[in-house]
C-alpha cells in the first residue's frame, strides 16, 4: 500500500497557502501559489500520489473543492467555528494555518462539515439569489410608501401595490409633483421587475428534474408551499446526514444553545449557529401553518396556553421539520396516521 499525503489548505481570495505532511508529520513541501484554475493544474501535477487534503469553509471553498475532487484520494471540508476552537494560538499567518489543518488533517481531529454536491449548490445559487430579490422588492415597496409620507399624500395602504390603483393614484392626485411621480414610478417599475425575475426562478426550480419529485413531495405536507419545499431540498441537501430530528431541528436553528455549570443551567435565545435560510423560511411557514393543517392548530394553541405566540410558532415550525424528514426519508407523500385508542 502506497503511503499517503496530507495537504492542508488555507483559502483567500487571491491566494492558496498550502501544507504538504506525509505519514509521520514530516513536511513534504510548503508555500503559496495564485487562486486560479491554471495554478491549481500545475501546483497538482508536482504533488505526491496518493494524496488527501482538507480545507476551511469559507465563500471561495465551492469551486476550489469541485477543481480538486477528482484529483484527491479524499478532500474534506472543515466547519469553521470548530476549527476555529482546535487551531486557537497566539501567533497565526497563512502559512501556520495551513500546517494546523493539515495536522488535523493527519490526525483525524479535522472537524468535517457536509459539502453538499456540485448540482445541489449550484441550485441553491439560485433560490438564494431569489431571496436577494424578494428583500428588494421589499425594499422598494417601503420606499413608495415613505415618498407617499413623505409628500402628505394619502393612499389606501392594502392597494397601494395594485397596478390599477397606483396608475389612478398617479393620475388624480394632485398632491404629486412631476419629480415625485416620476421617482414613484421608477420604483414601480423596478418592483414588477424584479416580481417577474423572481417569479421566472422558482418556475425553473420547480420543473428542475433534480429536485421536481422531491418538491411535490414536500409540497403534501400542510402548510409547505413551493419555497418552503425548494428551500428544504436545497439547504439541507442529503436528508440522510441527520441521524435524528434533534439534530435537524438543531441545523435549522430552531432551538436554544445551553451552557451549564455544576448546577447552573443557562438556555439561550434561538442560537445563532444555524442554517439562517432554513429558519427564516421555516419560521414564516410557521406562523401560516395554523390556518391550513387542524393538528398544527391544535399544537399552536397548546403552546400558546404555555408560553406565548413566539413559543407556539417555534414548536409549529419544530413539527414542520419532523413532517419534511419523515416525507424526505420515505419518500412518499404525507399522510395523517389516524389512532384508534380502544379502552380496555
């Protein structure tokens, strides 16, 4: 059996400094090369066969990862914030960086995280770019409004956004000047834009043949629409990776973190180490679903009765989740299993 190397990668922008260890810890070759394709082919063809290597997490990881996979004998992604506990010195550089992970690499101490495939997050590009747009939207709905309040015009709040009532608007009032209306409907403008945009991309997500049977699936579950269900598929990539709902709920960032001490125990608001699409997706989803599932209502005024609205709409989006796993595993579609309790 041949012996392996490791190499440790510490990714930048520009830059890609590198470690090269083999069985014993001893360095093999160090240094820096440029964050391009072509360094990439000519850096691989100096290195040792077989080899391993790992990397941080970081927003250049994606393509360096895919560039390199077939070339490795296993290539790994490390999370970040552990990394971050394991590596944690006084002095730190590129150079050292790359030698801690390649140690932890060696080791197996390196603190792996998932890497979804190259068609999973290539797609979830896309919904998250959508996200981008929907914020904007957003953004340029409000700004009409202000430049309504703005100029003492009165408007009726639920159809401003209605093409025909902010046509007339435009037209009537004579509160609005020519530099006012032409601002509006620049912002008008910009707003049916980005709606059709946005609407274009969830359409091609949805017939995507990689994710249509997934999504439809999803999509029998009460209350999970078509973003709730792309935004599942994509973020949390292969269903299998989670071992229990706990821990899917945990990625979904649907619970407290925990610091105890003897006898202190201290919980925490929602923790902020979480999938932060997922929780916003499915906490919306949440606070809709009462109206659409009777047992999700049932759940919510429970919880309600303990707590408050908050508490409700975190346990209703903690059920959402053990119903897209259950669906997800089994792949089949969702069905309410009725009980028949028959008193002895």
């Amino acid at each position: 059996m041949e012996p392996m190397y490791y190499i440790g990668l510490d990714v930048h922008k520009r830059k890609i400094s590198y470690c090269v260890k083999d069985r014993s810890g001893k360095i093999y070759a160090e240094g820096s090369l440029p964050a391009t394709r072509v360094d990439l082919d000519f850096w691989m063809k100096t290195l040792p066969h077989p080899w391993s290597g790992a990397m941080e997490a970081t927003m250049f990881t994606g393509w360096i990862y895919d560039h390199l996979k077939p070339h490795a004998a296993a290539l790994k992604v490390a999370h970040p914030l552990m990394l971050r506990a394991i590596a944690a010195a006084k002095k730190k550089n590129d150079r050292i960086d790359a030698n801690k992970i390649c140690d932890c690499l060696r080791c197996d101490f390196l603190p792996e995280c998932y890497m979804a495939p190259t068609a999973i997050r290539e797609r979830r590009r896309t919904l998250r770019y959508r996200n981008l747009l929907v914020r904007q939207m957003v953004q340029m709905k409000i700004k009409i409004s202000a430049l309504l309040m703005e100029a003492g015009v009165s408007y009726n709040k639920q159809k401003l956004h209605k093409a025909g009532y902010f046509r007339e608007l435009l037209a009537s009032n004579p509160d609005l000047d020519d530099g006012l209306g032409s601002l509006l409907r620049l912002c008008r403008e910009t707003v049916v834009r980005l709606q059709k945009t946005e609407s274009a991309m969830v359409r091609s997500l949805e017939r995507d043949s990689l994710l249509i049977d997934r999504v439809e699936r999803l999509m029998t579950i009460p209350a999970v629409g078509p973003i709730t269900a792309l935004t599942w598929a994509l973020e949390v990539g292969d269903v299998q990776r989670f071992s229990s709902i706990k821990k899917a709920i945990s990625y979904c960032g649907l619970c407290g973190a925990e610091k105890s001490s003897g006898n202190t125990v201290q919980r925490t608001p929602l923790s902020k180490q979480r999938n932060k699409h997922l929780q916003t997706t499915l906490i919306e989803a949440a606070k809709m679903a009462p109206r659409n599932s009777a047992d999700l209502a049932m759940l919510y005024d429970k919880e309600k009765q303990k707590g408050n609205a908050n508490r409700a709409t975190l346990a209703v989006a903690r059920k959402l989740v053990a119903y897209l796993m259950a669906v997800d595993r089994g792949q089949r579609n969702f069905q309410v299993v009725e009980t028949n309790c028959i008193a002895a």
